[in-house]
C-alpha cells in the first residue's frame, strides 16, 4: 500500500514562542527515554531540519550544535530506566516530555507534540502525527533527543562492552538479545520489558569482569526489585 503524504501542517497559533517536543527511545531494552523541548528563533533560521532518522549522523551532529547555538531556548528531558519500570514506558515518556518543556528558559505559549497525544500538563498544546517532519521545531526536538541518547549509548557501550550498545542503540536486535542472555542485564536495562525479565530469569545479572592484575573479588550481584506488570515493547 502507497505511503499516504500528509499535508503541511497549519498551527492556529501564530506567536513566537512555539515549542516543539518529540522523544527518542521508546523502544529499547536499555536506558533512557529522552526527550527534547525546542523554541526556535525566527530571527536565526535553521535550513535542513527535518525527520532525525531520515538525516545522515554527519547531518544530525552539524544540526545539533546549530540547534543549541541559534533556537531562542532548548532543553533535553529523561526518564530513567528505573523510571520505566516504576512508571511504564508511556507515562515515563510524557513525564520526560513534561521535564523537557518545564526546562525551557523561555516560557512557551503553545506546545507541538509529536504523535497523537500530549501528556496532562498546564500548557496549550496539540498533537501532531508525523510531526518530525511536519513542524520545524519538531524536527529540531526531534534532532537533539536523537543525538543525546545515541551519545548515551556509545558511553554505555564503553560501560558494559560486549552489548553492541553502540550500534543498535539499545533495540531489540538479535545481536542484543543474543547479548542479553549470555551476559545478563546490566543496571542499565529496562526490567519491565520482557525480554530483560526473562534474561535475568534465565541468567541472572551482568557482572563486571575482573582484572586478573588487580586481583579484586568479582562484582557482586546486585539484587534490585522490578515490577511484575509487564509493559509490551512498543517503538
């Protein structure tokens, strides 16, 4: 079935303080679930904004520092994987979108949301499907909460070798989920979501290795309490 093209997108506000707010990360086994909140500049326009996963990396880091240096106010919210699994992975993503907005040094008068929600919070706002690609402001929350958590992942790839961290971004891939169950969850892993509930079923938890030249005593399991409600993985 042919993609259907949506039409341009007209907001019956017309001020300058327009935010826009898109999340990245839903979908993961592991960490954050980040969002950004993003006021541009009309003074300073930003060409090339667009949907972050329709952008090359190269494009994506160059629009990020253009972003932070020219938007009249910007600002990266999270929820924690902690959060997640207290919380589950839809009502962490609006809290970190709440967190995003509320950051803002500029207090917006409207807010655009990416998707077809918005959470419960005191601002005027709308949802806008596909509005990575649809709004302007959208497109650069979209590109800064992007290249926060892939930044995210090459630290956590640093953290807990072995994963792939740094190439799938956390995504249940077969080379993650193979991963998972050899090596155990790290702190790090979402576990509510099935997958990691039953890895640590299975195998337990990760462990750090131990240098043989330090002669220190294995890392001890840490025994950490999770939820049994299981929040199905969505993207």
């Amino acid at each position: 079935m042919p993609r259907v093209e949506l039409p341009p997108f007209e907001c019956a506000y017309q001020g300058t303080r327009l935010a826009g707010v898109d999340e990245v990360g839903r979908g993961p086994l592991i960490g954050a679930v980040v969002t950004a909140a993003v006021v541009l500049d009309p003074a300073q326009p930003i060409a090339g904004l667009a949907d972050s996963k329709k952008l090359t990396e190269k494009k994506r880091n160059a629009l990020y520092n253009e972003i932070m240096e020219k938007a009249a106010a910007w600002c990266i919210g999270r929820c924690e994987a902690h959060e997640i699994d207290e919380l589950n992975i839809y009502q962490a993503t609006m809290v970190a979108m709440e967190r995003a907005v509320a950051g803002l040094a500029i207090e917006p008068e409207y807010v655009l949301v990416d998707g077809n929600r918005c959470p419960k919070w005191r601002w005027p706002s709308e949802p806008v499907v596909k509005g990575d690609s649809r709004v302007q402001e959208i497109s650069a929350a979209s590109i800064l909460a992007k290249v926060a958590r892939d930044r995210e992942m090459a630290e956590l790839d640093k953290a807990y070798p072995g994963f792939g961290l740094a190439q799938h971004k956390g995504y249940p891939t077969p080379v993650h989920l193979e991963a998972l169950f050899r090596l155990g969850a790290t702190p790090q892993h979402r576990r509510s979501f099935r997958p990691v509930r039953e890895a640590i079923e299975e195998v337990g938890l990760w462990v750090a290795p131990q240098r043989m030249d330090e002669g220190a005593e294995p890392a001890a399991e840490i025994e950490q309490a999770f939820p049994t409600d299981l929040f199905e993985n969505i993207d």
